[in-house]
C-alpha cells in the first residue's frame, strides 16, 4: 500500500476551513428546501422538493464525515475560531 506524504498544518487547517465552508453552504441551502417542502400543489413539485431537500442531507453527512477525518486526533476541543462563532450566535 502506498502512504501518504504528510500534508502541512496550513495546507491541512485551509482544505479543514473549506469544508467547513461546503458545510455552511450546504446548511444554507438545506434550509431554503425545508422551507419549500408540501407548499407547492403539485405532487410532482413535491416529490422534486423531497428528493432535493434529501441530497443536501446526504451531501452535509457524507463533508461532516470527512472533515472528522481530517481533525487531527488530539484535538478534542473546538477550535477557538469556531467556539468564538457559536458564541457570537448565541448558542
């Protein structure tokens, strides 16, 4: 089996912030297809809607999953950046 070079902390902290960048966009657009779920009268809107609405699921599960992959193992906390974040928005 071939290994992998070893990736730098820069190169590593900006593929990290970039999937969390995928991720909010992903909660973002999420959020506009729940919003839209049975509002329209054709079932046939709906259905697309449904099916939608589940791929931007998936796609969240599938970036969360490896960016867990990509933290580094000792680092159990959050990082300061993102705490500070969820801070901000009163969480």
């Amino acid at each position: 089996m071939m290994e992998m070079p070893a990736m730098s902390d820069d190169y590593a902290r900006g593929r990290r912030d970039g999937l969390r960048l995928a991720l909010s966009i992903l909660a973002a657009e999420e959020a506009k297809w729940e919003a839209l779920l049975g509002e329209s009268p054709s079932w046939r809107t709906n259905a697309t809607r449904a099916i939608r609405h589940k791929a931007y699921q998936v796609a969240t599960k599938r970036v969360q999953t490896v960016l867990n992959r990509l933290l580094p193992k000792a680092e159990t906390a959050l990082p300061a950046e993102i705490a500070s974040m969820i801070d901000q928005a009163g969480l």
